[in-house]
C-alpha cells in the first residue's frame, strides 16, 4: 500500500462507555482522508471485568455478545456495534488489526486443585520450593456462552502457570507439575526464561491448547472479516505456536493477512533473532526506535542526532519494521513508561512519517488526546500526514552528518508530479544544510510548510539549496 499509515485507536485511560466502536465508525470517513489506511484496535472481546481495557482476556469468543462478569457490553462496545464499526471502515478503505491477546487468561469461573512448584520471579528456572498442592483459577466453563461458536472449557492442565493460591490467599510465580509440563523453551530468555507473565499462562505446548486457538484464530478473522492482528506479548509465546497460528489463518484468509507482534526489548539482535525463528513471516514494532527517540527527548541538545536510527529494526529489516512514537504501554502511568517527551513528539513523527522506510504508526493519544484532554500534537500531525500522502515518495537521501541537525532528501517520483520534499530536525540551535534535491528542480522556489519558518528558498542550477531549521524544531521544505 502506497504510504500506508495505521493508527493505534486507543490509550489507556479511554472511559468505560462502551462507546468506542461508535466513535471510529463516525470517524471512518475523516481517517480516510487524512490518509490513515489501517487501524489496530483494542483487544475486543470479554475481558476479567468491564473496565478493563481487554489485556485480562476471559472470553476470546464473547465480542460483547453475552451476559458474563456482569456485563454483555466490552469497555468499548458491543458485537453488533463493532461489526458495524469495521464494515464502515472497509467502506472507507481501511483495514482493520485487531489485538489479539493469546498468552493468557484471566477471571477464571472456579479453582481446581493441582501441583505445582514456586520458582524464582527473577530466575524462572530455579525451583524455590518442592512440589505441592494449591487451588488456583484455571476453570473456565463461560457460563453466559455456553458452547456457542467453541465448546472447549479451560482446565489446569491447559496452563503452564499462575500467580495465586486460593488456599492461603499467597501470591507468587508457580509453575504447574505434570508429566512432560515446563515452562517453554520457545521464548525470551530474559529472568531465565520470560514465558510467564502474569494471570493463567496457557500452555503452547499443550496439542489441544494448539488446535483451540487457531480454531479462534480462524473464527474471529472470519466473523469480524478482519485483515490482520496485532499480536500481544509474543516474547512471552512459544514462537513456533505464532508461526503456525499466521500459517493457518493465512492458508484461510489469504496470505496478505497481516501481522505485527509486540515484542517488547530495545535489543536488536533478539528481535532479529526472534524474526528468523518465525521465517521472517510477522513485522514487529521497532522498540529500539522507541528508545532511541525516548533518549533523544530526555537528553536535549546533547544526545547526538547521528544515533537516531542506530541499531534499529528499521534500518535492518524495513520491510518488517512498525516504526511508532508511543503507545498504551509506553504513554504515562503505564507499566513500561518511556514516553517521548512533548518538544520532540513533532520531530519524532516528522521522521517515522516523511523517511521511505517502515510502516508509521499514530498513537491514538498523540492525536486525539488522553483522558479527554486534546493533544497538542494533532495540528502537526495533520500537516505530516498530508505531507506523506503528497510529497513523501522516492529515495531518499540521508543528510545525517552532525550531532544536532540531521535530516532527509525525498527525491520524488514521476507518478506524484510536485513530490520531493526536504527534512530537518534539530535538538540545539538553529541549524542549516546544503542539500541536493536534483537538477530537475532548478530554479524552483520552496517553502517550509510546518509554519516554522518564513524563509523561500531558490534552488540553483545544480539541485542544491541551503536549508534552514529553527532551534529545537522540525522544517519540511516543499516547492511552493
């Protein structure tokens, strides 16, 4: 897709009003013209109580359709209207990803007993007690469901772990003993091994667990006719159980069925790693950009501009790369808290947007807000958008070459007649740059667009103009 842009439409403070699914269906038409062509929305199906924003997951079957932990409706709506809402997006051709929440469950509907084992919370490897007995919450028989659209209910056994024990109210990491039962050696090796994260952790060497879940797969891709998934926590995932997942639901779907995964370290080589082990066949959220970009905000003037993209998915896998700013986990009070500060956001985006590698992702409260304060980032945001559906086209030309003015050349192509632009940002004072944007534009004028500065600038003979960028500030230069 021709400059594709998803946006991520949610934050985690969104109000439990079961009005989210009406809101993007009124706002399908105006995402179409800005130029966002696919949307990743929250996990939508019933989670361990209303308000929670979908990570518990109880229900991966229950699209807000049933009487269960004393809602029907999700925080964000209910089946019939989020239906609604992707057929309307599809009217304005957008592509809808929904976030799938696979690694485990929560809000189970009674205890069982069974053995298990405490490990180490930071050494997950190293047992801390002998076997025993605990009650813990792994029943799962969804009462208000039934057996429509899935019969099959959750039992200890389809667990590799928990965190609590009813029987004396202790909380800690329990791996559950069964004959050919352990913790998968299929994921990050962060604390030892990171396959327990929180609540029932379900168990992807388990062959019915298997076959349960891309049954799911299959059923919601089909009944909410979805095209993609953003896939939740897959460091914490048997990753040959994702690779057969995608190869499922594609061998249904078609192959153009899409798929990122949060894989959520600033360490290139694990998601290198990571993308090998799965055939290349997922784009993941470049986390090193993330970081890079959260240490650029922080430092100010003295983080040097030419690491911007050091040691990053994008420069090493673009064509897997989903390049984004901030997101729910990452935006403040949330549990993995780095978010760019707001003097940097428009640059940040300036670069993800305009630059010809990755797949740009918005954050919902970078554009319209969090918890119901308007962002100040959405006027920029509009012009960047604008500027990619216009003049964001051919190669690019890196003019990364000092430590507080760095920027791009987009050459243009000949299918978008006025493309080509300049890019500048800088993180100290005001800053220029001879730049080269051809022959071809001799003698044109060109203006920067972003209103930061009222300068026009005439190419000479030979392609090159002397580009201007304000302290602290991005400049995009266009032909006026």
């Amino acid at each position: 897709m021709n400059n594709g842009v998803m946006m991520q439409y949610f934050e985690w403070n969104l109000p439990n009003d079961g009005q989210l699914w009406k809101q993007l269906k009124e706002d399908a038409a105006h995402l179409q013209q800005k130029g966002i062509t696919a949307v990743w929305i929250p996990p939508a199906y019933k989670a361990s109580h209303q308000n929670d924003q979908g990570y518990s997951a109880y229900d991966l079957y229950d699209l807000g359709e049933f009487d269960q932990k004393g809602t029907v409706r999700t925080k964000y709506g209910t089946r019939q209207e989020l239906k609604e809402m992707i057929e309307e997006l599809h009217r304005h051709q957008i592509n809808v990803y929904l976030d799938a929440v696979m690694n485990h469950k929560a809000g189970a509907d009674y205890t069982e007993k069974f053995m298990t084992k405490e490990v180490n919370p930071e050494q997950r490897e190293q047992d801390i007690s002998e076997p025993y007995e605990i009650e813990g919450w792994t029943g799962f028989n969804f009462p208000g469901r039934g057996d429509k659209y899935s019969s099959f209910k959750w039992h200890w056994y389809h667990f590799s772990g928990t965190d609590y024990n009813e029987a004396n109210q202790k909380k800690a990491i329990y791996e559950i003993v069964s004959d050919g039962k352990s913790w998968s050696k299929n994921v990050d090796r962060e604390n030892g091994n990171y396959d327990y994260l929180m609540f029932a952790d379900i168990d992807f060497d388990h062959p019915e667990v298997v076959k349960e879940m891309i049954h799911w797969g299959l059923w919601v891709s089909r009944e909410l006719q979805l095209d993609g998934m953003r896939l939740d926590a897959i460091k914490h995932m048997n990753d040959q159980f994702i690779k057969h997942f995608l190869e499922s639901i594609r061998a249904n779907r078609g192959k153009q069925f899409y798929a990122v995964g949060e894989y959520w370290k600033n360490d290139k080589s694990s998601l290198e790693t990571y993308l090998s082990h799965v055939d290349y066949k997922v784009d993941l959220f470049d986390v090193p950009l993330h970081f890079n970009l959260f240490q650029a905000s922080r430092t100010g003037k003295n983080y040097n501009l030419q690491n911007l993209l050091k040691d990053t998915l994008v420069m090493n896998h673009p064509e897997l790369a989903v390049t984004f700013i901030d997101n729910h986990d990452s935006q403040k009070n949330s549990s993995l808290e780095s978010q760019v500060k707001d003097w940097f956001k428009p640059l940040a985006y300036g670069l993800i947007l305009l630059m010809e590698k990755g797949y740009p992702c918005i954050f919902y409260g970078d554009y319209y807000g969090v918890s119901g304060k308007a962002s100040p980032h959405r006027v920029i945001l509009d012009i960047l958008l604008e500027t990619r559906q216009k003049y964001a086209y051919g190669e690019q030309k890196n003019y990364f070459d000092h430590p507080n003015t760095v920027g791009f050349v987009r050459l243009g192509d000949n299918t978008h007649p006025d493309s080509g632009l300049i890019l500048l940002l800088s993180n100290g004072e005001d800053g220029d740059k001879i730049m080269n944007i051809g022959k071809k534009h001799k003698d044109e004028t060109w203006h920067e667009i972003t209103g930061n500065r009222p300068e026009e600038i005439k190419i000479d003979e030979n392609g090159n103009g002397q580009f201007l960028v304000s302290g602290g500030k991005i400049a995009v230069w266009v032909k006026k």
